[in-house]
C-alpha cells in the first residue's frame, strides 16, 4: 500500500514516533487505531465538568462579551 503523506505531516509522525519509540508504521496504526476507538464527547458534561475544574481552581470565568470586549481593545 502507498499513500501520498504531504511532508510536514510526514516529519510530525516522524518525530512523534521518534519520541514513543515506534516505527513509522506503527505511530500510524497506533493513531488511526485511537481515533477509531475514541469515546464520543457528549458537550453539555464537558461543560459540567470544565465548570468544576474552574471553581476548583477559582479563576472567573469568561463570558463571550467578555472576549468580544479584550479582542476590541488590542494588546498592550
């Protein structure tokens, strides 16, 4: 089998099976297994559970007005 990977996808896998010790071909077997076998998101306890970690962590939370407002005044 033969597939044309564009090169700076092909030097990320590269590098990516570089660092997990793997050959390309397993990086690759590895990856296309994962994203099949991944658990569907279901967005409403994402949101649950991002709410949680951010009252853990008591930062403010940020509303969409609130970046519409930093993206109209620029950086510093």
């Amino acid at each position: 089998m033969q597939n044309d990977i564009p090169e700076a996808l092909y030097r990320r896998i590269k590098e990516s099976a570089e660092t997990s010790r793997r050959s390309i071909n397993a990086e690759m077997l590895e990856r296309l297994e994962r994203s099949f076998t991944s658990r569907p998101v279901d967005p409403e306890a994402f949101l649950v559970r991002a709410r949680r970690r951010q009252e853990k962590m008591e930062l403010p939370w940020v509303t969409d007005a609130d970046l519409r407002r930093a993206r109209g005044s620029g950086r510093p």
